[in-house]
C-alpha cells in the first residue's frame, strides 16, 4: 500500500511528461485497450489493472469531459427509479454508493433529502414511506457496506423547522432519507490514478481515427494526438468501447439484436446559484409544475445550491450541450413555486452546466422513462462495447464487463471473487487524521478553506500542504468569494494530464461552477498566469487560453 501512495506523486502523470506516456503507448501491447476516460472507462481501467492487466487509455477530449463532468453531482440510489419498477438498479447503486461513501469518504459525502407529500401531489404519504423503506432494505441486504442513516417521516411542523422556506400551502408531511455528494469529475480522475499507478497508460486528446485488424479481428486502434497532429498506433489485445454517447461512433459491426443506433442522447441541464438566494438547507425532491417530472435542488457545500436536471431527447453537437432559456425557465420556475421567496432571477446565476445521457434505446418510451441499465456485446470483428448505466454504478458496470471476458476465456487467471474491487482507493484520506496532520504541520488555513481542500483531494491534501510549505503566497484565494487556492492549482498541473485552462476550471476543479461566470475574466487570468509559469507559456499561449475558456462560459449563460 506505501508503495502505491508513493505512485500518486511521482510525478509523471502531467503534461509534462505526456509524450513520454504516448512513446510508450507506441512501444507496449496491451492487454486491454480502453476507448473513453470518462467514468465507465476510467472503472474498467482500474478493474483491469486490480487483476493485474497491462491497460492504455485514450480519449479524443480530456478526462470526464462528457457527461462524467455534467451530472447532478449524486452517488446515488436513483429512487425514483422505484417506480418504473427499475428494483435491480437501485439494489445496484445504493450498494455502490455504500461501499464509495465507506472507501472514498472525504469525495463521497452523505446529504438528508427531503421528501415531501403535498395535497393533491402525485406521491401520497403511503407512497413516500414504501419508496423510502424499500431504498433502505434495497441498499442494506446482502450488502457489507450499510446505509449511512434510515429514512425518517417528519410533520409538518417539523418540515417548517428544518426547511422554513419551502412550500407550506398542502404540506402534510414528509421523508428524509440519505444520498451522497460526489465531483463526479474529480471521482474520474482518482480512478484513472488507481489505474495508473498499478501501470496502467492513461493519456487525453488523442482520437481513435481507425482500427488495426488481422484476419477481420480488431488488434489495435490508431489514433491522432489532437495536440500536436502526429499519428500513431496503439496494439493489444482486447478494445474496449466506452465512449459514452459517442459510442454509435466507435461500432463498425452492430450484433443483430443491437439496434442501430444503439444510444439515444437526452439532454441534461443544472443551474448553480448561491444558497443564500434559493434558501435552503437540504436537498430537496420536487416536481416540475408543467410536466410533473422530478428533479433536485441540491446543496453543494455550505454555499452553494444546484437545480437540475432536465431531460430533453438532444439531437446536436454532442461535445458542446448547453442551456438555453428554455431549460432555464423550466427549472427555475418549478423551485420558485416550492421556495417562494427564493430569489432566482437571471442575475444571480452563477453559471450553469449541460451533459448528454447515454440511454440506451427503447422502443415507445419516453426520455425520463428509459431505463438506466447497462449493455455490454462484443461485435464480430472482436470489440467490446459498454454503454449505457448509471455513474454509481461505474464499478458494478467494470465487474460486469470480465464476466463477460472471463466467458471469453480471453485472459488466463484473471478471474476474481465477487466485488474484489471494493477496496478502499488509495487516495482515502479519514477526516480526523487530516486534521492532525493540519494541525502538526504548522500551517494555518482558514477552515472553510481546510474542509474544501481534504474533501476534494483527499491524500492529495497533504501534498498541497507541502507547496504551501514551500511558498505561504500559495495558500491565498483564486477569488475572495470561493475557497479555492493557486497551491491547488500547482497540484493539478503537477500531479495530473492538464494541458488547458478550461480543464482546470471544468474538470480539476469545479471553479467553473462556483467561481461566477461575471468574475470568469479575473479568475482565468490569475490561473493562467500560475499555468504559464509552470508550462512556459509566452503571452500569446495565455490569451489564446484564457479566451477559449471565456468563450465557453459566454455560451453557457448566452440566455442572460
């Protein structure tokens, strides 16, 4: 175990080093090939390299650029899939999301949801105590990993205490049961490492433009790396798809009872505002006043609130969803009708996110009722394909993939015991032990600022502390209304593949999310001057960064 925490800082994973990784990735065969660094990828990479597989993985954008940075920020059950009577997968995810909140405890975070019964509502109060009764004995039986607490009714009364601003107009009641916070991009990145520092090759910006084949059998994959436009190979074994929505791109041979096209995209929409303008204190369970649909208002941390999420079929740029006023408006004035005092006018977003589902299709249903289960084939001509699934469940979902490959009998002696990868990652960090190394250190941190550092890096903390040690200006805020720090950011470039500055601010960090997009300017530039310092940019290179990353925050909030 020393010698893997030790793995997580040597420091070759970064930028610097990345065409050191790509002349390996040319010069090894691999066992396995994964296509896609999103969640799903990143899982299968980690369970390869846990049954000691030699892995490479290659995605065309960065890391978790898709819809594993563009999510509701939930390791979750998904008990509304209750109802669609969708028992399996939430047997699946809270399990999952157990064993994530046991073994990953300072990114996986466990929040009360409240459940209200409303009169005249389409839940009555028998109907939320059965959900929640069977979300708990779902994700307790048979499991080693227990619910965090048990789901509780509450009176009216005692709604109001807990929740003042929400609705009180046919309030009878209602539940509180438990889910859990989680960056879901930050949960891609610390997988990936699992991987990495068991060997395995991760590298972004490098797109699959073909197949290497002998004998109709697919032996290799080639690719361009995006960032310089140089060509080369990558051989092995097995090709893994699991390119998410792209995954219709990647299949040159559908099996017969695959359709075609295999995924279904809908689009996703949050909305982040400051808690202070939404006024609440727990995560919340409401339905849409014009469609009946559910969705959450959710609190990320002390400050900050998301809404989201929407749940449109999308037909455009799969890389570039974004909202619009339309999406807006719907969530927002759902929540005005349940926090009616709650002030969600345009002006105080602070930005707002958009990500594309891969459903698998389903003839004659609707977006919301498809269901989240995954899908794993291998197609004549040897590629293994996984889509579909929920991001709790991106464990699960890797497991699943060797049952199929150990029917293959592909590799000798790879076979494991049930859940064998439910271990602890090894950027674990507990939270008191945090905070004695904290103290001992010497150095003083504001506590919001200690909180927001352990909870995002976790063993990674301790290395921030050291670059602070090394130079105290480093522990001073990116903006003075957030906790994030620039020692952080050197963490990043040094310790991760960052090459951009909208990675940082997308996918490192969630800066892009709490940092306001009218403060997105002054913040760019403060970490772009760390980055050009760190990479030698010249002031072209920082500009040129710098205005990308605007660009992306002006479509985001463009409705405004």
């Amino acid at each position: 175990m020393t010698e893997l925490v030790d793995k997580l800082f040597d420091q070759d994973w970064n930028y610097v080093n990345r065409q050191k990784i790509i002349k390996r990735l040319q010069e090894t065969h691999y066992d396995i090939i994964v296509i896609g660094a999103g969640i799903t990828g990143a899982g299968v990479a980690r369970e390869a390299s846990m049954r000691e597989l030699k892995v490479a993985v290659v995605d065309k954008q960065d890391f978790a650029s898709g819809t594993s940075s563009r999510s509701s920020k939930l390791a979750h059950g998904g008990i509304r899939y209750l109802g669609l009577g969708e028992m399996d997968i939430v047997r699946e995810s809270t399990t999952e999301r157990n064993w994530m909140r046991i073994h990953i405890p300072h990114l996986v975070r466990p929040i009360p949801f409240l459940f209200v019964a409303l009169e005249g509502g389409k839940y009555k109060k028998r109907d939320i105590l059965g959900a929640c009764r069977i979300y708990d004995y779902l994700g307790d039986d048979k499991s080693d990993f227990k619910n965090y607490k048990k789901h509780k009714w509450y009176s009216p009364e005692e709604i109001f205490g807990m929740e003042p601003e929400f609705i009180k107009e046919g309030n009878i009641g209602g539940a509180v049961y438990y889910d859990n916070n989680v960056d879901d991009a930050r949960l891609t990145i610390e997988t990936l490492k699992e991987a990495i520092i068991r060997g395995a090759d991760v590298v972004n910006y490098c797109k699959i433009t073909g197949y290497i084949k002998d004998k109709e059998k697919i032996v290799g994959v080639k690719c361009t790396d995006l960032e310089n436009r140089s060509d080369f190979e990558i051989k092995g074994t097995l090709v893994v798809n699991a390119t998410g929505v792209w995954t219709d791109d990647l299949l040159e041979n559908y099996p017969e009872d695959i359709p075609k096209p295999l995924i279904r995209p809908t689009k996703g929409v949050h909305i982040q505002f400051r808690r202070e303008h939404i006024k609440n204190n727990m995560a919340t369970i409401i339905r849409s006043i014009s469609d009946d649909r559910a969705f959450f208002v959710l609190p990320r941390n002390k400050k900050f609130t998301i809404i989201g999420t929407t749940d449109t079929d999308y037909k455009d740029d799969l890389a570039n969803p974004i909202c619009n006023k339309e999406d807006a408006d719907y969530l927002i004035n759902s929540v005005k009708h349940y926090f009616p005092n709650a002030e969600l006018d345009y002006d105080n977003i602070l930005s707002t996110y958009a990500g594309i589902r891969p459903l698998v299709m389903q003839k004659g249903k609707s977006e919301s009722e498809i269901s989240r289960k995954h899908i794993i084939f291998f197609s004549n001509d040897g590629l293994l394909t996984i889509t579909g699934g929920k991001l709790t469940a991106f464990r699960s979902m890797a497991e699943d993939i060797f049952k199929e490959i150990e029917v293959k009998e592909i590799f000798p002696n790879i076979r494991r015991q049930e859940n064998f990868s439910k271990q602890k990652y090894i950027i674990s960090l507990d939270k008191q032990e945090w905070f004695k190394i904290l103290r001992n250190s010497g150095i003083q941190l504001e506590k919001d600022i200690a909180d927001h550092i352990y909870q995002q890096y976790g063993k990674g903390a301790l290395k921030i502390l050291e670059i602070i040690r090394d130079s105290e200006s480093l522990k001073e805020k990116i903006f003075k209304d957030n906790d994030f720090v620039k020692a952080e950011i050197i963490y990043c470039l040094r310790y991760e593949m960052t090459q951009h500055l909208i990675d940082l601010f997308c996918r490192r960090t969630e800066m892009s999310l709490w940092i306001s997009h009218k403060n997105a300017i002054k913040a760019a530039t403060i970490v772009a001057d760390i980055m050009a310092t760190e990479y030698n940019w010249n002031e072209d290179k920082k500009k040129q960064e710098i205005n990308a990353y605007i660009e992306y925050v002006k479509k985001t909030v463009s409705f405004i």
